[in-house]
C-alpha cells in the first residue's frame, strides 16, 4: 500500500479530505470556521498555520500573555492571511496578559481556540474555551499532575456533544502510523509480547535571557521548567507513549523507571534522560527511554513491536514496516522536503510524519463542520497519566501501579503571581 491509495481510502471511508455541501449547525462546505490562537510561541504558530493552509479555516484572532509574542504572530499570520486571499487580522481580537484566555473565550467573532499555551495552563484554558462554548484544539498534555487530570475528565463530561475537542497527538493521524496500526490490530504480527521505543531529540533552545526577572523568564523559557511543562517525559515523550497506548489498547497498569539531569546545564530544572519499563496488562512490557540533550541535531524516534508472528517497525523517519509471515513495507510516493529525520522545534515534521498534522487538521475542522463532533479529553488523559506513572516510578525510585497512581493527590504548585503579566 502506498501514499496514495490510503489517502483515497481515507478520504471515502473516513470523509476527512471533503466536507459534505450541507451540514450541521448552519456550516456551508466553504464556509470558514473563524480560527484563534491562544499562545503565540514556535509550535503554537506552526500548528495554527497548518490550519491555515490545509483547511477552510480563518485565523481570525490571537491571544498571549506577552505583547511581543503577540506583534510578532500578528505579522505572521498577516502574511499568512494575505497570501490566502483573507483579510488581515483585526486589532480588536488581539488580547494579552494573564486575562487574555478569558477575553478571547468570550469574544462572539471566534468559533474554535487552538490552546498552546504551557502545559501548566491546559486544563484551566481548557475548561475557559469549552465553557464559552467554543470547540478547543488543545495541545498535549491533557495536565502536567493527577489532579489537573481529573479536572479535565469532569470537563469531558459536562461538554461532551456540545462542542469539539481534539487533542494533539497528531502521530495518529499520520498515514503510516495509522495503517501499520491497523496491521497490528488485524494480527498480522500475532500476539503482541513486547515493544522497545526510544525518544532522543537535541536539547531544547532559547535565547539568552540572563537579567531577565526569574517569573518572566520561568514563562518564556516554560521547557525547562518541571512545573510549567511536567518534564521531557509528559512534554514531549508523550506522543511515544501514546502510540504504544493505541497499538495495545490500552494504558500501562505499573511502571518501574529512573530519569536524571546529568548533562544539560541551562536555566531549569527538567530531566535529560528517562529510562521507564511499563507493564500492560497481559504482561505485555514497553522498554522506553529518552534523551533530551546536545546540539549535534541526533533525533530518533521509533517503536519496535514484537509479535508472535513478526516484529513491526514504527519510527519517525525510515522504514516503517513489517517483516515475519506476513511482510509489508509503506511506501509514500511523495518524497520528503527536507532531510529525513530532522528534528524541528516547532514540531513540523517531514517523512513519515509528513501529513500528520495536515490530516488532524482536517478532521478537527470536519468534526466541526459536520457536527459529529469529537471528545478526545479521555484518551488525552489516559496517556498523559501514562507517562505521570512513569515520571512518578522515576522520582520515588519504586514500582508505581495504575491505582496507586489514581490515590496519589499529587497537584503542582505554579509559585508565582501570574497577575503581574497584565
């Protein structure tokens, strides 16, 4: 199977490429959803653009605690606009400082917010945007502790059907991933026995800020912050473990792991590396690890499957196949833009993650369009308690279990007055 007849089969089987002439809720097939962006740094701005330019939505407003991140995103997406044929973005549906989630919530000329504000914050603009009524597209993780976690279950349970909610774990979505793991369920590889999965990934990078007030500089720099990001494990290793989740149904029931801050010496305080073994039940078991360190641009992310019938191969970049007794390989016909495996800070990916975020674009946007709307705060917060148990099993240095996790009343504290951001 290649790249061409799966996105045929997509588009007929699963409607994520057409919208239908008429649909629910008053949506024409070329009417614009009116779009806004709450928080305006590298990888909110590249997700917001793919809407964008992959969808009919209309980025229409912007909204971030800091007035030069806002400036800046307005001058992007001004061009972005004008190069579509839209309007530039109007002055009045700018909004800035710690109130701004709130003002644009409540602005009557914006039908869906994308969230991509620190982890830290997702819950609570979460629960801001739904309850206005508006659809989210909420970047990962669905909260960086338990207790933000069962906040976001009772907000999935008040607004389920009466708004869309995406979470973004657009791996997914990516035509590869989505048909090797549909192989996997179909029992082409057998009974899955074990998965090994890594996350290697260069440091992440800033601008120097020394002299800059520490809050301030906590909020610009959130990566390297535990309390703001919940650690390389929850930030960024999520999409590994939410990839194992999906191809075994399921979340880990325990966990036993280590994690250290050996090599990166910048302003913070996140791990550099994660070594986390976590058993599903079955006894299925995922050997991870990960390393957030260096500047010689290294990335490597794959998910190797073992079955009784064969090995599956997942990564980011490379052959994704299958060998055993029933061999298969992707082949995508349309060859990368850039060097395969690159490591992008913004997350916009190329090889096999490629189209990832162009059809999770699409299918947010259809769900609206449609009405069929999507809840995806459950399945967020199943992976996001996925890699709590692995952070947790690392920080007491013991075997964490599901439920011990679930009787842990474990809340981070922000530890600063986000009021002064006016």
């Amino acid at each position: 199977m290649n790249r061409r007849k799966f996105l045929g089969m997509s588009a007929a089987g699963a409607g994520l490429l057409i919208l239908k002439p008429k649909t629910a809720f008053g949506y024409e097939a070329n009417s614009a959803v009116r779009y806004a962006l709450l928080g305006c740094g590298r990888r909110g701005t590249a997700v917001a653009t793919s809407f964008a330019k992959n969808t009919s939505a209309r980025i229409v407003a912007l909204a971030d605690i800091f007035p030069d991140q806002l400036e800046k995103a307005k001058t992007h997406f001004d061009e972005v606009n004008a190069g579509l044929g839209h309007p530039a973005i109007d002055p009045k549906l700018m909004f800035r400082g710690y109130t701004a989630f709130q003002q644009l919530a409540a602005s009557p000329d914006v039908d869906a917010i994308q969230i991509s504000t620190p982890p830290f914050f997702h819950v609570e603009h979460l629960e801001g945007v739904v309850s206005a009524g508006k659809h989210a597209y909420c970047e990962k993780p669905v909260g960086v502790d338990f207790a933000q976690t069962v906040r976001a279950l009772e907000i999935a349970k008040r607004v389920d059907g009466k708004v869309s909610i995406d979470v973004g774990f657009q791996v997914r979505s990516a035509p590869p991933f989505a048909e090797i793991v549909r192989r996997i369920h179909a029992g082409e590889i057998g009974r899955i026995a074990s998965i090994s999965a890594h996350y290697n990934a260069p440091a992440s990078s800033y601008p120097d800020r020394s002299g800059m007030p520490a809050d301030e500089r906590r909020l610009r720099d959130w990566l390297w912050d535990r309390t703001l990001s919940g650690d390389i494990l929850l930030e960024q290793n999520i999409h590994v473990i939410d990839v194992c989740n999906w191809i075994v149904g399921t979340h880990p029931i325990s966990a036993v792991g280590k994690s250290s801050r050996l090599v990166v010496q910048n302003f913070g305080n996140v791990s550099d590396n994660y070594q986390v073994i976590f058993t599903y039940p079955g006894g299925v078991e995922l050997s991870f690890s990960s390393t957030q360190f260096g500047t010689n641009g290294f990335f490597d992310v794959p998910e190797r499957i073992f079955g009784s019938l064969g090995v599956a191969d997942a990564p980011y970049s490379g052959a994704l196949k299958i060998a055993g007794q029933n061999p298969w390989t992707w082949v995508d016909d349309a060859p990368a833009k850039s060097a395969p495996g690159k490591f992008a800070a913004d997350g916009a990916f190329t090889d096999n993650l490629r189209l990832a975020d162009t059809m999770k674009d699409r299918g947010f946007i259809e769900s609206i369009t449609s009405g069929k709307f999507h809840n995806q705060i459950a399945d967020g917060v199943s992976s996001a308690r996925s890699c709590m148990l692995g952070r947790k099993a690392a920080e007491t240095g013991r075997e964490v279990t599901w439920d011990g996790l679930q009787q842990n009343s474990e809340a981070y504290s922000l530890g600063m007055d986000i009021s002064q951001f006016k």
